[in-house]
C-alpha cells in the first residue's frame, strides 16, 4: 500500500494481524441448488408445531447440538465462554461448536450439508441471506419455537426480530447483531485542528473534516471507504428508500430494485466526489484495510460494522499503537435523512433435518445466547449491540460501557433509529448478488466512472441476478 507508514512502536499493523478478528462479509447464491427440487413457497405464514419439551424427554442424555458459526478473535473468545458456561449450567443439553471461517465458508458448508453430508443443529447465517434460507425449505422458523414455548419477545430491540419476519413469520432469532459507525483517529483530528470529541454527523461534515485533514497535511488522505455495498444501502435506508421493491421485499417477492433513484444517485455523487478530489482512499470490500490504514496513519477515518470493536480495542490496549487514540460515532447520514439503519450481522436457525430432541435443545441453547445476561457479556466482549433492552443494566455491560464508551454507540445509533420498511432491510433471494453488483460499481467509482453510469450497471445487473433467482424458484 502506497504512504503506508509505521507505528511509533514497530511494523505497521498488517491484515493478516488484524484480520481473523472480524467474521467476513458476503454470502452465497447457490443454496437452492441443493435443496428439495419442490419449489419453495412465498406463502410463510403458517407457522409449524414445534417439538417443546422433547429434550427433556430425550432417553439418551446429554442431547448433543452442533452449532456452525463464522467467529474468531475476541468474537469467537466470547462465544466459547457463553457455550461453556451453557453447558455446565444444565445436563440435558451439549453444545459443540464448529467453526467455519466465515460467513461465505458457512453457506457453501451449509449448502453442501443439504446435499446429504454432516448438517448443524443450529447455523449462525448472514442477515442478507435471510430469504434464501427461507426458500431452502430447510429451517425450522424461529417463530414456531417462540409460539410454541409463549416466549416473550418485548424486550428484545424491534429492530433486530423484525429484521428476521416475513409475512409475518419469524425465521431466525437474532444475535450477533451490528451497525456501520464511523472510526476515526482522535489524535488526527487533534493535529489537523479538528475537534477530537465530535465525530462528524453528516456526509457534508465528513468531507469537510476529510478536506481539512488532507489540506493541513496531517496525513495523506483523509478516509477510507470500503469497496463494499454495506454503506450505501445503510444511505438509503437513512433516507428512507427502500433497497427493493415490494416493501423490500416484505409484503411479496421483490423483482427490482429501487436504489436508483434520486438518493442512490446522490450518494454516488458523493462517493465519487471523494476520490475524484484526493479526499478519499478506495479499499478493499473483503479486508480490512480500511482499518488497518487508521492505525498506520494513512487516512485516519473510516467506516465499518461495529462488529470490529472488540477485536480493535483488543489490539490498541495491547500498546503498540500508543499515537493512535480510537474514536467512535454514529454512521454520517445524508442531510435531512429522516430514516435510521438497518441492523448488519447474522441470525440463528434451527435446521428442520434435527430429530424433535436436537431441535427443542438447539432453541433451548439460542434462548441462553439470546438471553439479557448473555447478550451483555457478548456485547461486553465483542462490541456487537445488545439485542436486549434489559441487557444493558446487567454490570458486565455498565462496566464494560464505562470503561469504553465508544461500544455504546452502534446500540444508541439502533435504539434512535425508527422502525420502517426502509430499515427493516431488503429480503431478496439474490441478495448477495445484488451487494456485489452495488460494490462492483463502487470500485467503478473509484477508477473514475460517472455516478450515473455506475449506478445504472448497478441496477441493470441486480435485476437481472433478481430475475435469474426468481426464476428458479
């Protein structure tokens, strides 16, 4: 990487450190290729019995359930200690997790395991692909278990569950729960006669304190933008549109996308008017570059999932980059945006192959992680947001937000965000495809095509992955 420069302490931070802290990004279009030939429905408001107690009545004891997930670093640390403690705390139930990478490895292994192979009793799946897993014909919804055991959703964040219903059903239970904020570097701020404790709030008030830190010389761009789709389509729904049509996708089967309108165009704009004018430094959609040139003081603001948190307060406390001071705000929006985010990270699903026993035990095991003691020592852990209100006054997590105030942003940002159809996010079986067409388009931005043009091929060629989808099922 061109201007990289070394930390105060040693080599600069590299990917391959950072990197293993943050589960990855994408998914996969190819899961219904190895699922039943019967066509899946869109009509999901039946919810299925459920087998309730069947763990308990399970002859043979512990009942095992095999959770696959996408965890590492202080992520995955987290996690191993929730399981841990699940598993000692009662005798019926014995999880054993089984890591798979990330979220791409997951889907692939899961498609596969339709096929006949090994299959999880649980598997931890990207929010985007959430009406793929649907059409797959191959989980139980979480709705059945919620009906089934008069489980109270109230204290959950509305957000998070309803990210997960369709028509009415609810398909997976939220967990690790994220939001894009912005990163920047205090002390850059500080040095380019910005004020340290006011991150900026808007995308006018984002380039301008990216001009005045590239203007005073304080380092030689003043952001990274990731080559990923994530933060336009977090744009649109601050502005209130919808990424896809049909409600998003959640009154009927989205066949378009709507992100070409006035607002996508507008964005775009943006995005190009930052690099065009040297503000800001494209990187790559599947590392974390744009993280790793904050701490090497190449560009000292950036935006990300705050999934990254924990794994980024993990390697600033070990000390070697003492002349970086992290800072932490809510994701700029466009001006006047009257909408909020919408929620990023990945949800849990009982898979319907598991025996009664496996499948009562597996949502006994995800209302443990689900639970507020549980959601507190994640958040705690991980920087990922509570999906409790009754979380946050557990004192693992007041002594966590006390001692790092920052992990409480992504949560404030969710919690002030209104529900809508907007931030309730796109369900579209083609949806990976669709964020690549978004993020091809961005790095087309980066290489200097117009923002009418690019976002013009990005549309073209989401409709046509939407159509190909729909066509097969």
């Amino acid at each position: 990487m061109s201007g990289q420069r070394s930390s105060s302490h040693g080599e600069p931070l590299t990917r391959r450190r950072f990197l293993g802290g943050v589960v990855g990004a994408g998914s996969l279009g190819a899961l219904l290729a190895a699922c039943s030939s019967t066509p899946p429905s869109r009509a999901v408001g039946h919810v299925p019995s459920f087998p309730l107690g069947a763990a308990s009545r399970a002859t043979t004891k512990p009942v095992p359930v095999t959770f696959w997930h996408s965890m590492t670093s202080a992520n995955l640390t987290t996690l191993e200690g929730l399981t841990d403690d699940f598993n000692s705390s009662q005798r019926d139930v014995l999880v054993t997790l089984v890591n798979q990478n990330d979220y791409p490895d997951t889907m692939t292994l899961y498609t596969a395991s339709l096929s006949g192979g090994p299959y999880p009793d649980v598997v931890q799946i990207e929010s985007s692909d959430l009406q793929l897993m649907v059409d797959s014909q191959s989980v139980v919804p979480a709705g059945a278990a919620v009906a089934a055991d008069h489980y109270d959703l109230s204290d959950f964040l509305p957000a998070t569950v309803e990210y997960f219903r369709i028509e009415g059903t609810l398909w997976a239970m939220p967990f690790n729960i994220s939001s894009q904020i912005l990163y920047y570097d205090q002390k850059a701020f500080s040095r380019a006669g910005l004020d340290p404790t006011a991150p900026p709030l808007t995308l006018d008030a984002l380039r301008a304190a990216a001009s005045k830190i590239v203007t005073t010389g304080t380092e030689k761009y003043g952001m990274s933008i990731k080559l990923t789709s994530s933060n336009f389509e977090q744009w649109m729904a601050m502005g209130g549109e919808e990424l896809v049509n049909h409600a998003n996708g959640r009154k009927a089967r989205a066949t378009a996308v709507t992100f070409d309108d006035p607002l996508g165009l507008e964005l775009f704009g943006w995005i190009s008017g930052m690099f065009a004018d040297k503000l800001a430094q494209p990187t790559s959609a599947t590392t974390y570059d744009n993280l790793i040139a904050v701490a090497n003081r190449i560009a000292p603001i950036t935006i990300d999932t705050s999934g990254a948190l924990g794994t980024v307060a993990e390697l600033l406390a070990a000390g070697q980059y003492s002349d970086v001071k992290l800072g932490v705000g809510p994701l700029p929006k466009p001006e006047a945006a009257p909408g909020g985010v919408m929620i990023g990270g990945a949800g849990l699903y009982m898979v319907k192959r598991s025996p009664p026993e496996r499948q009562d035990a597996a949502w006994r095991y995800i209302k443990y992680l689900v639970g507020p003691a549980a959601q507190a020592r994640w958040a705690a852990g991980t920087g990922f947001i509570p999906i409790r209100r009754s979380a946050i006054t557990e004192p693992v997590l007041v002594d966590a937000w006390a001692k790092l105030p920052f992990f409480k942003v992504a949560y404030d940002q969710l919690l002030a965000s209104p529900p809508s159809i907007a931030t309730a996010g796109p369900a579209d079986g083609a949806q990976s495809q669709v964020d690549l067409a978004v993020q091809s388009a961005m790095s087309q931005l980066s290489e200097g095509v117009s923002p009418k043009l690019a976002l013009q091929r990005a549309a073209a060629t989401a409709d046509a992955a939407i159509s190909a989808y729909n066509s097969r099922v």
